[in-house]
C-alpha cells in the first residue's frame, strides 16, 4: 500500500510541473503566431493533455479489455465536465468566450448526444450494445468536422494580423520546446498516479468497470485538471475552458472513435446510465455559462461538483 502511495505521490508533483510548463508555453504560442488561446486550448493543449486517454484505450482495446475501455473514455469526459469545470471555476469564475458558448459546447453536446444513441443498439435493431467498428468511423467522421472548422478558425486569426516584420516574429520553437516538456511530464505524472491508484484500488478488491470509470478516469484526466487550474490561475480563462471542451470533443469523437474501430467496445451493466449522466452534465454546462457576464462562478462549481460527488457515490454503491 505504501509504495502505491508514494508513486500517486510522484505522479502528482510531475503533474503540476508538467502543467506549469505547458501553461506559459502554449499561452506564449498563442500571442507569437497571433491566434487566440481558445483555438490553442482547443486543439495543441487539449490532445496533448488527451493522449493519456488515448494511450490507455488503445492498449485496452488490444488486450480486449473494454471495460477498462468504457469506463476511461466516460468516466473521463464526466470528470471533465464535473470534476475539473466545477474545481476551476471555484479557484477562479471563468469567462465564458462567446465562441465557445455559439460552437463549442454545441460541438461537445452533439458529441455526447452521438455516443448515446450509438449505444442504443437493442432498441434500435434487436442487437447486442455495443461500439462497433462502424459506430467508430461514424465517430471519426464527426471529429474531422470539429477538426476541420477548429484549424479553419486559426487560419483566418492568422490571416487577419498585421503581419509583422521577419526579423521581429517570435520563434515558436521555445514555445513549442516548453508545450512538449509539459505534455511529457504530465504523460509521465499522469501514468505514476494512476499505476498507484489502481494498485490501491484492486488492493480494496474494487471491480475494473468502477475502477475505469473513476480511478483510471480521474487520473487520467488529471493533466486536463492541473492545466485547467493553472491556466484559470493564471488568467487564462479561454486556455482553461478550452483545454476541457476540447478534450471531451476527442475522447468522445476521437478516442472512442479510434478505439472502437479497433476492436467493439460492449456497454457493460450500468453504461447506459453512465452516458446519461455524461449527457446531462454536457448539457448543464450551456445554462451555467448563458448568463449576464457570460462567466461560470463559484455557484456553478459547486453545482458541477455537487454532481459530480453525487455520481461517484451512486455509481460506488450499485
């Protein structure tokens, strides 16, 4: 118990390093290549911190282990959303960007709404539920559109700067060099920290869907948290939101989508309601975010959070 502890331990350090590093230097390329940090959160920062998921999937997938599949991938994008929005918005009230209210959390909306109905499968036709390969390339189709409207956005911020000067441009280099040390840190810190909790959590005899959903999940989203509070931290509220709504956009679009086609991914008992409650956080987040100030405040992190708490509990219990 105690070595798992002190690796969790570790993991955490690395992770807040990590995030610190990717932070200034994706927050330095944003205002260097004239684009908006939205655009960097919801692309560079929001894979980047999104690989974990990845990388755990597709290494399940191959071993056939799709519960630890499932319970990544949702439990993820549910710790996304309650976890990390409600914990970010109550160390700072995040500005909302009218972007991400008009396009982004639609995007993410559409992307929750996909996966559920994609899981109905006995009530659509009378077969077994489950991801199939050809649920992933729909997934996959969804995401090249979310993709293709995202890097069409940098490229007309891009388009509408004052060029400057060759000689006065920034190099990106720098920047680049500090989101890749802070990706590979959090990479690194996130893995330390989940082979301790697992290591804890099959030490108290925890089920590999539970532990999927909430251990494996938390802290495999905890690259998208510790970036979240720092940037928010730091004032970079568009970086924050950003980071999260982008990260749920590719594990639900991408990573399900890849994984799935890989190898079907079956719903295990209780997934339904899993997505449910994926799909009723995607949708609070709009209501919190329209208001007056166009801000999520302490109020709606609590809310988030409150859920969130609320789930983790249920979801122990059944």
């Amino acid at each position: 118990m105690l070595i798992h502890l002190a690796i969790g331990a570790v993991g955490i350090v690395i992770l807040v390093s990590g995030g610190e590093l990717l932070v200034k230097g994706a927050a330095a390329l944003a205002r260097g290549m004239g684009i908006s940090s939205l655009v960097v959160g919801l692309t560079v920062v929001a894979f980047g911190t999104s690989a974990p998921e990845l990388a755990v999937n597709v290494t399940a997938a191959l071993g056939g282990k799709g519960d630890i599949s499932f319970g990544n991938i949702v439990g993820s994008s549910i710790a996304n959303i309650g976890l990390i929005v409600g914990a970010t918005a109550l160390v700072r009230p995040l500005k909302v960007h009218r972007k991400i209210i008009l396009r982004e959390i639609p995007m993410m909306l559409l992307a929750a709404a996909a996966t559920l109905v994609l899981c109905l499968d006995d009530l659509l036709d009378g077969a077994g539920n489950a991801f199939t390969r050809a649920d992933g390339c729909i997934l996959l189709l969804f995401f090249a559109v979310f993709l293709y409207y995202t890097v069409g956005e940098a490229l007309r911020q891009r388009g509408g700067r004052k060029q400057e000067p060759e000689a006065a441009r920034p190099t990106p280099v720098r920047d680049l060099l500090l989101i890749l040390l802070g990706l590979g840190a959090l990479a690194a810190g996130g893995h330390l920290t989940v082979d301790g909790a697992v290591g804890l959590a099959r030490g108290f005899g925890i089920s590999e869907v539970l532990i999927g959903l909430t251990v494996v999940a938390i802290g495999s989203s905890l690259p998208e948290l510790v970036t979240a509070i720092i940037a928010s931290a730091r004032g970079h509220a568009d970086l924050a939101l950003g980071n999260v709504t982008g990260s749920n956009i590719f594990n639900l679009l991408f990573v399900l989508g890849v994984t799935a086609t890989l190898r079907p991914i079956a719903i295990p008992p209780g997934g339904r309601w899993d997505l449910l409650v994926m799909a009723v956080l995607t949708v609070t987040v709009l209501p919190l975010s329209i208001n007056p100030d166009r801000s999520m405040g302490r109020g709606a992190g609590i809310v988030l959070l409150g859920t969130y708490a609320a789930y983790i509990v249920a979801r122990a219990l059944v």
